[in-house]
C-alpha cells in the first residue's frame, strides 16, 4: 500500500508558483517527508525533506501541515527546467533503508511558457 | 565532490551477452541500492548493498541477476544472458547510512538496450 497520494499531473505557467500537495495521512511520527524529482531519462534528484517544520532551500519550500497528515511543495518561480515528475516519500531513517522506499507515480508537472 | 557515477550511460547488448553496469557512490558513502525503470513505469528497488554484504535483494529477479560491492570499486550490477525484457534503465543511489538523517543521492542511470 502506498504511503502517499499525490495528484496525477499539474501545469503550471512559467514564473508563477507551484504547488504540489501530497497526503501522507498515516505518517508516524518518526518519517520525514522527502521529495524528489526526475526530469525526463535523468537520474532522481532531491530536493527537500522535513519532519514537522517547515522546510525552505534555494529549490524550494515544504509545508508540512500541524497534524503532519499532508505537505506541500512550492517551487516559487517556475521555470520550463522545472517539467518533470515529482515523487513525495515518507521515509523513518532509523528503520527504513532506501531500498524499501515506494516512489509511486508521483505528479506530471509540466511547465509551460 | 562528485556525484553518483554510473557507467557506461547507455549499454547495447545482444540477446544471450552478459550486461555488466558500474555504480560508484559518493565519496563518504557505504551503502548503494540499485533501482530498476521499465519504460513508461516507476522506479523498482532491485538491491541494497554494503561493501561486501548484499544486505536486502528482495527486489532482484531469481535467476541471472547478480549484485555485488567489493571491499574496493564500484559496485556492479550483472545481468546474465539477456533478454529484451531487461531493456531498462537502471539506477544507482548512494546513501552514508541506515540511520541517518540524509537523502539518497542517484546516479545518472545506465540505459540497456537489448537487441
């Protein structure tokens, strides 16, 4: 069973804000919220992960809502370089190797001009 | 600091050839999982190694897939006798340890074409 759900696909115009929600509503509390993203026939990258506060690097921004039961990424300016597919990932780094992750489908985010 | 190297990028095999695909994690890294990619699907875990212990190979098809993690070099992934459903691409991550607080770093991918 997956451990998140996230929305299909999304566009979003060049410059604006995305935002990418995702529900994690039977997290524990020791998972963190990781979220990667793999542009076309390129390897994962990673962008951002949390555990209850709120996250920000020079990718992007988390939320993670106060129950922990779902979070949001923002890209806060968009660019065509951001088209890929978004995978967000709960993760207990005491107990779980990266092997027994479930990357899922993720969301088809798609940038457009 | 460089990243996860995987070579060769992309692999041409015949039908019945042995496919051998390099993985070389992060400098400071000892564990390294292999994840496989069907074309058009998700990400698969195949492996999780540490150097010379196969630690999870729940993933791994039973039969002509091998994995290994000397003491020295990369880590290789080793498919025997190749079959078109093997066409993929296959991707290495590294990570510094189980109970750490850190993100998996992957590689570019090696794409196999099987002919």
């Amino acid at each position: 069973d997956a451990k998140t759900t996230q929305p299909t696909s999304m566009d979003c115009a060049e410059g604006r804000a995305a935002n990418l929600p995702c529900n994690h509503s039977t997290i524990s509390g020791n998972e963190y919220v990781y979220w990667y993203r793999q542009i076309h026939s390129q390897g994962p990258q990673y962008i951002i992960h949390g555990l209850k506060n709120n996250e920000t690097n020079e990718m992007a921004s988390l939320i993670i809502t106060e129950d922990r039961k779902s979070s949001t990424l923002i890209l806060p300016h968009a660019t065509l370089r951001d088209t890929a597919v978004y995978y967000c990932i709960v993760r207990d780094p005491t107990t779980d190797s990266w092997g027994k992750l479930q990357f899922g489908a993720g969301t088809q985010v798609v940038v457009t001009p | 600091n460089a990243g996860v190297m995987q070579n060769p990028r992309h692999l041409v095999r015949r039908r019945g050839q042995e496919a051998r695909l390099r993985c070389s994690p992060m400098k400071g890294h000892s564990h390294v999982y292999w994840y496989r990619q069907l074309p058009e699907e998700g990400l698969k875990f195949m492996v999780y190694l540490q150097k010379e212990n196969i630690i999870d190979e729940s993933g791994m098809p039973k039969e002509r897939f091998s994995a290994e993690f000397p003491k020295e070099g990369p880590s290789i992934l080793r498919i025997q006798q190749v079959v078109r459903g093997d066409s993929a691409a296959y991707f290495c991550a590294s990570s510094p340890g189980l109970t750490m607080n850190t993100e998996a770093f992957f590689g570019q991918g090696t794409r196999l074409t099987v002919v």
